[in-house]
C-alpha cells in the first residue's frame, strides 16, 4: 500500500528539466501520468512539447532550443525506407547521441519512466516500446 503511494507521489512531481540556448533559463516539462500501454498519450506529453504534435519537430518548446528537435516522420526515409526501430529503443533508454556528447537537449527516458514506477521495472520497457511503435506510425512513406 504505502509503495503505491510513493509510486503516485513519484509522478506527481517529476518533470524533465531542459536548459535552453540562452543558458539562464530553463523550461520544465511535468511528466504528467500516462499509461504505459498508450504510445500517442506519452508522445502528446512527454514528447510533442519540443517534437510538435506531428512530431515534426515544431514544438512550443523549440524555437528557444539551441539544438532543433529532430523531424520524427522522416526517421524512416532517412534511413532507406526501413524504420530504425532497435536505433529509436536506444536513444530512448541511452540518450541521442548527440546528449551522449554532452548535449542535454535529448533527455534520456529510460531513467524518466523508471522513477515513474520503481516497482515494476518493467513498465519502463514497454513505455519504450509503444513509444517506438507509435512514432513507426508517423512516419511518412
Ligand atoms: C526538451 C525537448 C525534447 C523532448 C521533450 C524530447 N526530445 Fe527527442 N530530441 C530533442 C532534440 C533537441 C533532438 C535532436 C538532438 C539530439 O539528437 O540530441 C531530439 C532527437 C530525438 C530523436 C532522434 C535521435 C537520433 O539520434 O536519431 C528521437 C528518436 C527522439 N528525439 C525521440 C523522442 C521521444 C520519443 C520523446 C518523448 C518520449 C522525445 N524525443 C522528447 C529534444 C527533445
């Protein structure tokens, strides 16, 4: 009993802090609960604020960004018609590798969605996977 409640706690005041080009300021994007078997409603919000809904990469929280927002339609044309699934898995549990470089922009889900539920570590994997299925669905061909 008093896990779960930690747990709801834990979702309650976790956000994803991101520091923009102008380095004094930074933006909080609350990581507001989700289910973990809905890929669109974790992408809506955790993702669309620097992606854009479309997941163009037209974000409210972009224009501020040093570094723009990748167009997550195109990962597939980019990558000769095939959809990089393993590659999309990785950056979600290991960070872009441009964040991996030392450039923050990227946060790095895998350590955001296991403090959402530190009790069962596996939702954390399957919130990656319906993540990296929904974006396969945008995609354009
Ligand atoms: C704070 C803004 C921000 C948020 C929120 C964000 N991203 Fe990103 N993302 C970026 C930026 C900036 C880049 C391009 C620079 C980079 O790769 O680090 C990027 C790149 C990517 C890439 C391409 C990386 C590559 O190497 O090909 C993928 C895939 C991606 N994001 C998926 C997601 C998903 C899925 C979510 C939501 C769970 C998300 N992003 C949330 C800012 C963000």
């Amino acid at each position: 009993m008093i896990r779960s409640l930690l747990a709801t706690a834990t979702i309650g005041i976790l956000a994803v802090t991101v520091t923009l080009a102008d380095q004094s300021k930074k933006v909080v994007i609350p990581a507001s609960p989700t289910s973990a078997n809905n890929g669109q409603q974790m992408y809506t919000s955790y993702c669309a604020p620097c992606h854009g809904t479309d997941g163009k990469g037209r974000g409210p929280v972009a224009p501020a960004m040093k570094t723009q927002p990748t167009d997550l339609t195109q990962l597939m044309r980019n990558n000769h018609g095939k959809y990089p699934d393993t590659h999309v898995v990785a950056v979600l549990e290991f960070g872009s590798e441009l964040s991996a470089h030392g450039s923050p922009n990227m946060p790095v889900w895998e350590r955001i969605f296991g403090n959402m539920n530190r009790t069962h570590l596996q939702e954390k994997q399957l919130r990656i996977s319906n993540l990296a299925h929904y974006l396969e669905s945008i995609q354009e061909r």
